[in-house]
C-alpha cells in the first residue's frame, strides 16, 4: 500500500509536501493539541539542526509528509527546532533527547520508538499491511499536557533566575566571606539613608548623612596612610572582579543589605529611638510653649 502511493504521488507529478513548521506561539492554536486535536492528527519531529542524527531524519520526515498530504486519511507532519528557541514547547512536552518524535490524537500523544524510514513512520499512523511494525493503536497514549502560556513561562523564567542568583549569593558568601559582608555592609548603608531620605518627618536624616560620609571619608583616609593600604587595595580590587564576574550574587548580596538597612530604622522608628520620632516631639513642645 506504502510502494503504491508513492508510485501514485509520482505519476502525478505530485511537488513534495512542506513540512509544517510550529513555534511556542503556533503549536497550540495550529494542533489544538490539548483540547483533542480537532485540526486531525499531528506528527511532529523535535529537533536541532545541529543533531546527525536529526539531519538524517530530514529527508525521510520530508517523503513522509509528502505520503500523508496524499493520504486518503491525511495527517499532518510538522517539525520544531528546540536549539535555543522553543524552550516552552521542549519543557512542556519534557524533551530530552534529539530527535523526538511524537504523535498527537485526539487529546493524547504517543512517542514513536520504530525505525526512521517513512514506511515505518507511516505505517505507526496508519497502519496498512501485516508486516509492519506496531501502531500507535497498540500504544498506551499520554494525556497531552497543558499549554504554557507566556505569562506563565516569564514567571517560571523569573524564579529561576532568582533561585540562581540566591545560590550564587549563598556560595560566594560562604567562600568570600569578606566580599560578601562589604557587599551587605555597603547596601546597609544605602538602605539606612534611603529610608532616611524617604521619612517626610525625619529631622535626624543629614545628620545621619554627615555621619555616614565622614566616617566613610576618615576610614579612607586612615586606610591610605596605613602600611595596610597596598593590601586593601588588592582586596578591592579582588572585590570589583568578583562583581564584575558574579553580578548577580553581588546584587542579592547588595540588596539584602538594603533590606535590612530600611528594616533597622522602621524598627528604630516603632521603637520611638529612630530619627523619624524627632519631629513630633518638637511639635509637641511648640504647642506646650504657645
């Protein structure tokens, strides 16, 4: 029956199929794929153009997409490209290795383990003679996992980014210890004037200010004279490279200080002892004065 339709595509003079291309953004919408494939039956290759082995599928995925156009019980045939793009199709159907391919039917998709000729690939979806190797009909189908949205994808790209950044964070403190406290020291500061800065009653802020830079000024200075200075220059140095080299384990560092720089003072404020309870005590002395 396989021989037959390529003799018959063939004395029609019938121009290869193109395989159909899909993408994060038209898998869904083109196969329909979790709501029960209601556009027909989809067999889609995943693939890198860089995999030998997914090269020498090329041409057998191509005649294969050729039968099936001129199929009387037609499927579609589509490849995706999983070399860094695609990654949500690759992660929602849990894609190992290259290639993969699969068969969507009917809300369920079955994993094509026979051989990679078009015969043997036909004959899984529709099985035609005797002597061909098993159909997906004999196959424990999967359900077909949800879509991922964009939205969704963002925001699993987004805690992923941050889970690494807090490892990279928790490493680097753990093997350099002095970095990672100027680091958290340096964002403290940062977060004490700030918070300072952004308390609309806080009378004590420029001198906390003057403090703050005085103190950083006397430090340099005494650090510049010391016989201490070639060695802390290479320390700083050491600390620009690691920032430059761990950008984001420096910022989960820099802004756990600022965290708790504003933390401190909100405290300091609830507490009455910080600068933000300086001015309503004054203006509780000018009504007692009037």
């Amino acid at each position: 029956m396989f021989s037959r339709l390529i003799l018959f595509a063939t004395l029609l003079g019938a121009a290869a199929a193109e395989v159909i291309v899909l993408t994060d953004k038209t898998f869904e919408t083109s196969t329909q794929a979790s709501t029960g494939a209601t556009t027909g039956d989809w067999f889609v290759k995943f693939y890198a153009p860089w995999c030998g082995h997914c090269q020498a599928l090329k041409g057998p995925w191509e005649e294969l997409a050729t039968e099936a156009e001129g199929s009387e019980d037609r499927f579609n045939v589509a490849e995706v490209n999983v070399s860094g793009q695609n990654q949500r199709l690759m992660k929602r159907f849990g894609i190992e290795s290259l290639p993969t391919i699969r068969f969507f039917s009917k809300g369920k998709m079955y994993d094509y383990p026979g051989a990679r000729d078009a015969k043997s690939m036909y004959a899984f979806v529709r099985p035609t003679e005797p002597d061909v190797p098993r159909s997906y009909l004999e196959a424990e189908g999967e359900d077909v996992p949800p879509h991922i949205s964009a939205l969704e994808w963002n925001i699993e790209l987004a805690k992923a980014h941050v889970a690494a950044a807090v490892n990279e964070a928790r490493h680097l403190a753990e093997t350099k210890q002095e970095v990672a406290a100027v680091l958290a020291f340096f964002g403290l500061g940062v977060g004490l004037v700030a918070s300072c800065a952004l308390c609309g009653s806080c009378s004590g802020f420029y001198a906390f200010l003057v403090v703050f830079v005085v103190t950083g000024a006397v430090a340099a200075g005494a650090v510049y004279t010391s016989p201490a200075h070639p060695h802390v220059v290479t320390a700083l140095e050491e600390i620009s490279r690691i920032v430059d080299f761990k950008k984001n384990a420096a910022a989960v560092l820099f802004i756990a200080g600022i965290v708790s720089g504003v933390f401190v003072n909100l405290v300091f404020d609830f507490c009455g002892c910080g600068c933000g309870s300086a001015a309503p005590k004054s203006k509780s002395k000018k009504s007692k004065m009037a």
